[in-house]
C-alpha cells in the first residue's frame, strides 16, 4: 500500500514485468521508469514528485484498492474443502 516506482526488468521472459507495472500505473499506484528511458535525472524526478504528500496519499489509496487481504484465507479454504470431499472429514480417502 505504498506509492512506486517501478523499473521493470526489460529482458523478463514476455515482457511480464512491464505489463504488471502497467496495470499498476493505470490504476494510479504507481510510475513506470522503462529501462531504455532510466537516467539519473529521470529517476530524480519521479522521486521528487513523490515528495509531493497528496500524490503519494493518491497513490497509496489506489494501491490499497488493488489488494486482496484475505486471499491467503481464501485459497486454504478452497483447498480445505476440496481436500475433503477427496479423503473425507478425516483425512481418509472416501
């Protein structure tokens, strides 16, 4: 639930970095910085603007919306129920 910035890995296997980073900055959570585009000045930048608290107020917020906090839960409740209807209450296959 923080604001970013995201430089994504140029060379990672279908471009998966950048496009994860793209979604994140079309919900307004975070800056790309394109390898082929990553300088000094350029970086120094977008870390300025950031110094900035309501953009990173804005940005935190939109990073929030984006969660999902009890998908953990959820996945082992998926997996409890279908652990059961395979070996049954007692661990013992059915």
């Amino acid at each position: 639930k923080k604001a970013a910035i995201l430089i994504p890995f140029a060379a990672a296997a279908d471009n998966h970095q950048e496009l994860n980073a793209r979604s994140l900055v079309e919900a307004g959570a975070a800056v790309m910085i394109l390898e082929k585009e990553l300088t000094g000045e350029r970086l120094a930048k977008e870390v300025f603007a950031l110094m900035n608290p309501e953009r990173r107020r804005q940005m935190e917020k939109a990073a929030g919306s984006l969660g999902h906090p009890e998908a953990a839960k959820e996945i082992a409740d998926v997996l409890g129920e279908m652990s059961a209807q395979r070996w049954g209450p007692e661990g013992r296959k059915s």
